[in-house]
C-alpha cells in the first residue's frame, strides 16, 4: 500500500515536470493578441509567408533573429502611410496606419506559432549573443502571458543593464531594464499597444516598482549613466579661461604691430 503510494507520488510529480513545460496562453490563442493591422500586415507579408515559412526549428528562428533584426518598432522606418487615412485607421488609438510590418514582429509572431516551451523561452531571455533575442523572449511573455505572471518573469532582469536601440532607423538606446519596466506600466509602444492589464494587478506592479525603484534612485541612476557615457575627465580639455583668451589676443596684436614698424622702417 505504501509502495503504491509512493509510486503514485512519483507518476504525479514526473507530470508536474513535464506540465510545467507548457506555457499558459492569456487571451486570444489564434492572433497572439497583436493589433489586427499589424497582425494582417505580417500574415500578408512575402518575409512571413516564404522566408519564415522555411524555418521549422527554434533554433533557425533564433538564427534569423540574430542576423535580421536591429529593432523593436512594429513598421519599418518610413513605411507607414498616415496621411488621408479615416475610419478605424484614422484616429482610433492603437490602430496604426499600414506599411511594411518589421521583422521583430514577423518574427515574434512566428515565435508564437512554434508554441514555445519553458526551457524555449528561457533559453531566449537569458541568450547571450544578441539583445534583440532577448527582448523578443520578453516581449513574447508580455504579449501571450496572464498579466499576473508578468512580474514573476520580469523580476529578475527590471536592472539588466545590457543595451539595445529600440527605434527603427536607430536613435533611441534603452536598457533591458528601462524597457521591461516600461512594458509593466505602460500600454503604449511606439504605434500599438500591449494586451491591458487587469487594474487590481496594475497596482500591484505600480508598488512594486515604486518600492524597488524610488524617484530618487531611478534618477540618480540616470544621472550615473549619462556621467559614465561622457569622456574620460583626465582626457578632455580643460576650458579656456576668458582673461587667458584676452591676453593672448592682447599679445598677438602687439606683435603684428611691432612687425608692421619695423617693416615701415
């Protein structure tokens, strides 16, 4: 009775292992819970349609993350047509203006098909040869996953200091930590928005961070990062004093005017 017992044990413990490699869907399951345009505009795509199409694995997925994608916009720089638009794409928020969809998304979106496992998806946020295979393993959880699992996930890396530009085109550098918590408390990211978050975890989130992350802290920690990108002290030269400049400027008259004379003489 006991060896049954313990059997049992055993047989319900290996299918919690193996359950807990499955990863909770939030939402809807078909769109992945993307705005409509863009969700279209990548399923449309000749990229998603014939080139992604050919990747079966995980692993050439990462590959292609690796050498394709340089940012986080959902468009392509210069792509979305916003002028003339009415209707849903006129003004309505959330709802961007077509163009050509970038190739995070299309490729976050085939992450998506693939039905990533755990250790997936662990192996994409801890990966080491590119940011931007990180962000897209955060930005998967923070589009699929239950809102309450959100910080269970972010915690760990809210000051991961490794860096990446965010913005098509370039020009707008942020920490994986700067944009996970932005992730956590705000909707909005550049033209779309990220599924809504249930206000009592909100909440909950806002506290924490408030907690973790005083006013005071976040922007000293600014302060320090801004004074560690200027050039070194010991290198730069220091400003040239007002009086010295005069001086100088003084000097150099009187010489030209001695050289004048004696020339005249």
């Amino acid at each position: 009775m006991d060896q049954r017992g313990s059997n049992s044990g055993d047989e319900d413990g290996t299918a919690a292992k193996k359950q807990s490699n499955v990863l909770p869907l939030y939402g809807n399951e078909r769109t992945m819970n993307l705005n409509a345009l863009i969700l279209t505009n990548i399923q449309s795509s000749h990229y998603f349609k014939v080139n992604l199409y050919e990747l079966k694995t995980y692993h050439e997925v990462v590959d292609e993350i690796y050498y394709k994608v340089s940012h986080l916009e959902p468009w392509e720089k210069g792509s979305r047509r916003t002028s003339g638009q009415t209707g849903m794409c006129g003004g309505v928020r959330g709802v961007g203006a077509g163009g050509i969809v970038s190739t995070a998304y299309c490729l976050l979106y085939k992450l998506f098909t693939l039905k990533l496992t755990r250790k997936q998806l662990n192996g994409l946020i801890t990966h080491c040869d590119s940011p931007y295979i990180r962000a897209l393993g955060f930005m998967y959880i923070r589009y699929v996953f239950p809102p309450s699992a959100l910080l269970d996930w972010y915690e760990e890396y809210l000051e991961d200091e490794e860096e990446l530009d965010v913005k098509a085109g370039g020009g707008q550098n942020m920490t994986m930590g700067q944009i996970l918590r932005q992730w956590l408390v705000k909707l909005e990211w550049f033209s779309t928005l990220f599924p809504r978050i249930p206000v009592p975890i909100q909440h909950r989130i806002q506290k924490f961070l408030e907690e973790k992350f005083p006013p005071q802290a976040v922007q000293a920690a600014q302060e320090r990062a801004r004074e560690d990108r200027r050039p070194d002290r010991a290198t730069e030269r220091p400003p040239i004093r007002e009086d010295t400049r005069r001086d100088f400027l003084r000097d150099d008259r009187e010489r030209r005017e001695d050289t004048r004379r004696d020339r005249d003489r």
